[in-house]
C-alpha cells in the first residue's frame, strides 16, 4: 500500500520528525496499532506487510496513522483490495494453428506422403513419429514502452491500460528422417510466415518488426548405440508488436458539474453540484 503523504514533500517548520503505524480494523473497532516508521519527514511510505509474517491481507480492512509534532492524522480504513487474473494470450497456439492449416493445405512432393505434425511438446514415438515440427517461445523482450507509464492514469470507466511493445521469438524445430524432407518444410515455412505477417499477425497488432532465420543440421548417433539419426531445421521467428498490460481500478470520479448563479444587486451565489 502507498501512502502518499505530499505535505512532507517541503516539511513545514518545525517538524522534524514523523511516526508511521498501522492498526487492523474491524466490526469491534481498531486494534492497537503497530509503529512502521520513525525518522525524518518522507513524502511516501510503501507499506508491503511491514512487521507481518506476509504481505498484507486482501480481505482485511486497515487504517494508518501518522504522527509529527503537530498531530496525528489517520486514513482509512481501506483494504489492499488487490488481485491477478493472467489471460495468456495464446499467441503460441495461434501461430501453432496457422502454420498446421496452412501444411495441411501445402500439396506433398512426390515420394512424401506422411503430412507434418506441429506441437508444442517432443513426442514420445521415437524416430518412428518423424516427422514432426515443436514450437515454442523463446523470448519476449520490451521494446518501447509510452511516455508517462509510470504515470496512473485510468479512464472514467476505471481502466488503466500500460501500453508497451515487446518482441517475441519462437523457435519453430524441423525434425525429418529425410533431409530433402526437411528441406521442404524448411523453405515452406519461410514463405508462410511472411504470408502470416501480413493477413494474420498485423490487424492484431504485431507488425512493427519481424525477421527470420534459419539454420539446418543433422544428429546421427547410431553407432552410439541410439536409434538412427534425423535431420533438423532450426527456424527463429521474430515479431515485434503490442504487449499491454490491463489494470481495473475503483477510483472514484466526477464526470461533471452543474452550476446554478444566482446574481443580486448586494451578493452573489455560486451553488456547485456533481
């Protein structure tokens, strides 16, 4: 919890000191309150569960207290209130389901007949299961972030949105028992994911930046006593595009005022309302 305490920015004269505590407080009132601070006048006291076994409780009312030389001043009681809900963004099943549709559509050269199998995790058949292609995603990186992110600023409708851009990179593996087999799927995914950027991934936002590379390479270790060998294709894909974060708020608002004026010769009254 952040306190704000602006009054101490400049301390007025005279105050030297301050005093921070906290109390619990509930349908039998306040409990005794727990000293979190004494020194120096601070403009802000970022309480995270201090003298607490664990952060503060969500579903526990507080009030806090400070002290100077002048008096004491509480707020509250208020409760942290907080709490997560990650939505993932399923970007990986996504690009995942494009590029199978867009295999399963791709015709086979003559003398493959198996069609590839796009997944996120090593199958278990063995050499038996080629061939096969593992996506995962290997980096996401912040890019550029808005100017005044660190700024609160929610909307009337009590949504505050931290826009920044971040870039992704997903490893998309080959594994063929046929290196020409490979090969195919190699060039065949290079050109589908340049189609992708255009009729997919920009009208969702992610077309700032993209590239690619691609390397290929062989494993044989069958004399080692494994099972044989395959061919492999290592592709990087990056996009650069939207990652924002989304924060609901309960900040009360006034969205307008009226204003009545009432004019005489003697006064003048001036009534306000929200």
């Amino acid at each position: 919890m952040l306190i704000s305490l602006p009054d101490y920015l400049i301390p007025p004269s005279g105050v030297t000191s301050m005093t921070v505590s906290r109390a619990v407080s509930g349908v039998t009132g306040l409990g005794a309150f727990t000293t979190l601070y004494t020194g120096v006048p601070q403009p802000i006291y970022l309480d995270v569960g201090d003298y607490l076994p664990g952060p503060l409780d969500p579903n526990v009312a507080y009030v806090w207290q400070v002290t100077d030389n002048r008096g004491t001043s509480q707020a509250g009681p208020v409760s942290p209130g907080s709490s997560m809900i990650s939505i993932p963004d399923e970007l990986s099943q996504i690009l995942i389901r494009l590029l199978q549709g867009s295999l399963n559509s791709v015709p086979l050269p003559g003398g493959m007949t198996k069609r590839i199998q796009v997944m996120t995790k090593m199958p278990q058949g063995g050499w038996s299961a080629l061939p096969f292609i593992v996506v995962n995603l290997d980096l996401i990186q912040q890019t550029e972030t808005q100017i005044g992110e660190d700024v609160l600023d929610p909307i009337p409708g009590n949504e505050w949105t931290i826009w920044s851009n971040a870039k992704r990179v997903w490893r998309i593996s080959i594994f063929s028992a046929d290196a020409e087999e490979r090969d195919f799927y190699r060039d065949t995914l290079l050109n589908v994911l340049r189609v992708l950027k255009a009729t997919a991934f920009a009208p969702i936002g992610l077309n700032v930046v993209h590239s690619f590379q691609a390397t290929s390479g062989t494993s044989a270790d069958e004399w080692n006593g494994h099972i044989p060998g395959f061919y492999y294709a290592d592709l990087l894909f990056e996009l650069d595009g939207v990652f924002n974060t989304t924060v609901l708020t309960g900040f009360g608002y006034i969205l307008g005022f009226t204003v009545d004026v009432t004019v005489n010769p003697d006064s003048s009254t001036i009534t306000a309302g929200p």
